[in-house]
C-alpha cells in the first residue's frame, strides 16, 4: 500500500494553491475550480474546496480546523529554504533548529493555520534512514 496523496479541505483553494507552489516549487493540476492537486517526486498534496466535504459525509471535514497534523517536505538545504521562504510565510513555528533524530528542521504555518515541517536529515544515522526514500 502506498499513500497516494494528502488532501486539505479549505474555504480558499486559490490562497493554498498559491502558498503551495511558492513552498514546493511545483505547479497544481486544477481538473475542477474546487480541486487542485501538487504532485511531488514522492506523494500528491490535493487541496479541496470545503464545498466538496459534503462528498465525504456531512461534518467529515472541517476547513481551517486542524491542529493535529504536521505536512513535512524532506529538502535539501533547511537553511536556504528558510531564506527564501521567510519573507513570505507570515506564521513561523519555529526557526531552523537541530532535532534530536537528526533532522535540521523548521516549522511554519499555511494561511489556513495547517502546520508544516521542512526538514534536512544531517547526521549520518538521520541520512541512512532516508537513504532510498524519494
């Protein structure tokens, strides 16, 4: 099994779309004006209207409600990222810091209050383990 892709439900597919592809670099397939979708070398990031929660149940999915989940992009420099990306994130977590797995690390923000993880694996142990991974 392998996970085909994580989707954000949102009252505001544009601002993510946006958002996303400065943070990924890639540009979202729009096949509806509700839906998009960023597909990276390793997963898919989709990003749904909150119109279409109703196609999961009623009160499946809520936009902007979640505190839970952490989106986490493997990169190659932490540090380079963060420069480029700190005039436009308006909501840091937390700076490039070393975690005690050996992951360099920082956390952000999306408009939607969804937490993201930037990481660079930079002590041996941290690269052997991604070592194959895409």
């Amino acid at each position: 099994m392998n996970i085909a892709s994580i989707r954000i439900i949102t009252d505001d597919v544009d601002r993510l779309v946006a958002f996303y592809e400065k943070v990924t670099g890639a540009t979202a397939e729009r096949p509806a004006p509700v839906f998009a979708e960023l597909v990276t070398q390793s997963c898919t990031l989709a990003i749904g209207h909150s119109q279409t929660a109703r196609l999961f149940g009623a009160g499946s999915v809520v936009g902007a409600n979640n505190r839970t989940v952490i989106i986490e992009f493997r990169v190659d420099d932490v540090e380079a990222e963060y420069v480029r990306l700190k005039p436009f994130v308006d909501d840091w977590v937390q700076e490039p810091t070393m975690m005690p797995w050996g992951n360099r690390s920082m956390l952000f923000r999306d408009p939607d209050g969804n937490l993201l993880n930037l990481f660079e694996p930079v002590t041996e142990d941290a690269i052997e383990r991604f070592r194959g991974r895409h």
